[in-house]
C-alpha cells in the first residue's frame, strides 16, 4: 500500500512539473518609449505546442505567429533564463508615432487549435508610447552635417543592388488590369571606405582622401559579382579587388577622383592584371549649410561612372546631377540617433542634366535617395536609392528595350515575327542599360536614362554588348537583358531583343514601361 501512494505522489509532482506557465507580458513594462522595435516577451512554457499568439495594435491585429524561444548568451555563455518573444518592427511597419499626452495599448492574446476552430485561452496588455524621435533635439540654430573624417578610419558598408521590371499594354491597363512585375535577382557586395589621409583646409574645413575599393564576401577571399556588360557572375579574388581613391570635403563632396598606376615588384610601373575589379560607389553628399526640419535646398547626387578606355587618365569617379534635398526629420535608426534626409529627381528624360535619351522622348525619370546621418559618429549608417523610369510607346520600341515586351499573350503567340536584335560589332562597348549594360550598376557604357546606381567594372578593352538572345517567343524579361540603346559616339551597344528569337508582337500598339532600381547601403556593424 505504501508503495502504491509513493507512486501516486510521483505523478502528482509530474502532472504539476508539467503545468503551462502563466501567460502575460513581460516585457516591454507599462509606459514604456518604443524608438524602433520592441521585444514583446512571455514566460517559457506559457504558450503551448499547439498554440499561437495574436499581436495587437490599439484593437488592430498586427500579425498572429508563434513567438520564438530565446536564450540570452554573453560570451558564449547563458547570462539569464530563456524566454518566449516576438519583435514587433514598429518603424519597419511604419506605425505612426503615438499622439501626445496619449499612450497605445500593445495587447496579446493566446490561442490554441481546439479541433480545427481557435480557442482563446488568455489574454495581456500594456500601455506603450511610440517615438521614434524621443531623446534626439535639433537646435533652434539647426543642425550642421559633416562628414568625421579620421585619418586610419575604415568602414565597411553592405551594398544590396536589384531590379524590378513592371509592363502593361494601354488597352490591359483601361480593362483594368494590372502591370505584371519581373523582378531581376539581386546582388550583394561590401565596399570598404577608408580614410588614408586627413588634409586641414582652414575655414573651409578638412578634406580626406579616401579610398574606396570591393571586398570579398564575409568570410572568405573571393566575391561572385556580375560586372558591367556580363549577364552571369563571376569570381573575384581579394587580389583582383582594385581601389579608388577620392578627396573629399567635410560634405561629401568630390574634388578630384583617380584610379592609381598598377606597380609590380622590381618598382617598375606597368598596367594591372586585366581581371582588376573596381566599384565607383560614392557616399552620400550632405547639406552645405545648418539645416532644420522642414528646410528644403539644392542637393546634389553623385553617381559612379568609369571610362575604362582611359583609365588612368581620369581626375573624377563621379557625375553630378542637381537634386532637391530636404530634411524630413529626426528618428532612431539601427539604436542611432540620426538625422534623416531625403534627395529627390522627378523630371522628364531629356531634362536630366547630361541625358541625350532621344529614342525614348519625355519618359518619366524619379530618383529618390533617403539617408539616416549619425548625428554621434556622424556617418552614414544607412541609405536607399530609388530610381525609376516610365515609358510609354509602342509595344515594339518597349520591346528593343531590352527589359521584355509589354504583350506576353501577342509576343508568345508571335511565330513568325523578325528575331531580336542582334549584338554590337567588335570592340563597341557595354550597352547602356541598367544594371548590366553599363547604365544603373555599370559605368563606362553609355548612360541616357538616369545616373548610375555605383559602377562595377572589369578592366578591360573595348567591351560586350547586351546579354544573349532570349528563347523563341520568350515572355516578358526572357530575352535579352541587354541596356537601352546607346548614343551616338557613346560606347553603348545596339539594343537586345525584348523578345529574343520570337521578335516583337506583330500587333503594335501603346505600353507602359517601368523599371524601378534599388540600391541599399547599410554600415556593417563591427
């Protein structure tokens, strides 16, 4: 009889040691300033295996997900007990800050799957103030941007680069249909910034000579990038990954720019491997004068460009196009305070400073370039170049575009059309459009749309022309990917079929066009 009690309370003590935990908020505590993303925790075992929370906003569901279990580690070891959390991207999402004197009710509630319906078995809230400007004061003065420039200063930013194709013809649009998006895959690539040389300039303060140059990916000695004129990556080496050199002002911009001799042992000056990679990816340039929020003033972009034919002949990486600055405000960004500016370009195609985009006439161009300024380190720790363009033609001028036709249904059904365009004759250069044509990623080529988004080039003679001819009756973005036409006495290649081997649609008739290139730079952190 003993025995069998002993054995009783053994599994009363087990029944109770497997008890769901209670189920609240832990954190973040009530009342508490949310500058970017909160940690939403729960107590280990308070959600059960088949259950899942819902998140939500002042009544609002933010999103229903299981939160994820977390092990606080420092130094490789556990440093407090584990826990349940979801993070909730308050600025990601773009939720409005919380009005003043008011607070948000953040509340999270507990279901679980009870045969195929939801049960709700418990519920928690808390009252939280959003403000993803607390603690960061502008003076009434306003705000001085400038550059740190430290002699010996290395920084290292990541640099993701895509591409979004989106086409519809004008009678889908007024049948209201809705453009079909093509999106290209994108690439990644780090670019080191270091400051070799900080020169004093008296009142019109330092200029640093700064070196920009590719590395390889983290971890390893090589990099698998897609220079200018190529359609397919290639591997680079941390050897082949040549720099650039700038000098800059205290505002980022350039005075002069070169790509240094190339000197073997024995001190003998001679030109570099033919395989050297450069990127011509500048920094961001900042306001010339104290600014407060709101103000608005003449910006400039500067975008990469290469000419490889005189490489060392060069004594500027970039071109200047004239912009509209304005500085939207200050908010948190990555746990910095930064001041947060914004650089926009919306004209037509041959208004844009340098264009000679005659083919395409007064195609929309946008360029918008946001950037969160450290006000601490006072660098750059992030910024996102748009640009885009939109056009609208006939469906065969969209076609030798080079970026897909903007009639799938007539361009597939298009048996006997003419076959695409074919490629430059020996020696022409990249062609100029995005991404891969010397236009948005490659400079060099010719440039008639919009400025470059950074320059990835391999030193080279002459150059390729746009990319292989597309399968017969190719869909939209199957053919060529080659860049839009180049210009007269520019090095740009003849336009790539849209539709490759099966040609435009036999059956013109009006499309619109867009092509939206995206450009992310973020500081890597150390």
């Amino acid at each position: 009889m003993k025995r069998w009690i002993g054995n009783m309370a053994l599994v009363g003590f087990a029944s109770l040691g497997a008890a769901q935990a209670p189920f609240n908020i832990t954190r973040p505590y009530e009342g508490e300033r949310i500058k970017e993303k909160v940690s939403i925790r729960f107590p280990l075992g308070s959600v059960p295996k088949s259950g899942y929370i819902g998140v939500y906003l002042n009544g609002r569901l933010i999103e229903a997900t299981r939160p994820t279990y977390v092990k606080p580690m420092k130094n490789g070891k556990a440093a407090g007990r584990a826990y349940l959390e979801y993070v909730l991207d308050a600025k990601g999402r773009g939720i409005q800050d919380t009005a003043p004197g008011k607070t948000d009710e953040l509340k999270a509630v507990l279901f679980d799957e009870v045969g195929e319906t939801p049960k709700k078995l418990a519920e928690s809230s808390v009252n939280i103030v959003i403000n993803k400007r607390y603690g960061i004061n502008v003076p009434s003065s306003g705000i001085k941007l400038r550059y740190a420039w430290k002699a010996g200063d290395e920084l290292i930013y990541r640099v993701e680069q895509k591409q979004v194709v989106s086409n519809i013809t004008e009678n889908q649009q007024k049948a209201g249909g809705k453009a079909a998006e093509f999106p290209e895959d994108g690439e990644t690539i780090r670019m080191l910034y270091a400051v070799d040389k900080v020169t004093p300039r008296g009142s019109n303060g330092p200029l640093a000579l700064l070196r920009m140059q590719p590395l390889p990916t983290k971890g390893k000695d090589w990099a698998e990038l897609t220079p200018s004129g190529e359609d397919a990556p290639k591997r680079y080496y941390d050897y082949e990954m040549a720099p650039i050199y700038m000098e800059l002002t205290e505002t980022g911009i350039q005075k002069w720019g070169s790509i240094p001799f190339y000197t073997p042992f024995g001190g003998t000056t001679g030109q570099g491997s033919n395989l050297d990679l450069f990127a011509a990816i500048p920094l961001p340039t900042l306001p010339q004068k104290a600014i407060s929020v709101g103000d608005s003033w003449q910006s400039n972009f500067q975008s990469g460009v290469l000419d490889l034919e005189k490489l060392y002949e060069v004594t500027s990486v970039v071109r200047t196009f004239k912009a509209r600055g304005e500085f939207v405000g200050v908010e948190w960004e990555q746990g910095r305070p930064c001041a947060k500016i914004q650089n926009v370009i919306d004209v037509g195609a041959r208004s844009l400073e340098g264009n000679k985009a005659s083919s395409l006439g007064d195609a929309k161009v946008t360029l918008n370039e946001t950037v969160w300024f450290d006000l601490d380190s006072r660098r750059v720790l992030k910024a996102v170049r748009e640009e885009s363009i939109e056009v609208k033609a006939d469906s065969a001028t969209i076609a030798g575009l080079g970026f897909g036709g903007a009639n799938a249904q007539s361009a597939a059904s298009s048996n006997a059309a003419a076959p695409g365009a074919g490629a430059p004759p020996p020696g022409a250069g990249a062609g100029g459009g995005p991404r891969r044509g010397g236009g948005l990623a490659g400079g060099g080529g010719s440039n008639e749309i919009l400025p470059d988004q950074g320059s990835i080039d391999i030193r080279q003679r002459g150059g390729r022309g746009g990319g292989p001819q597309g399968p017969p009756g190719g869909f939209p973005g199957a053919g060529n990917r080659g860049g839009f036409p180049g210009g007269a006495g520019t090095r740009g290649g003849a336009p790539g079929g849209a539709f490759g081997g099966g040609g435009a649609p036999t059956v013109q008739q009006n499309a619109f066009l867009q092509v939206r290139s995206l450009r992310i730079l973020t500081l890597e952190k150390k």
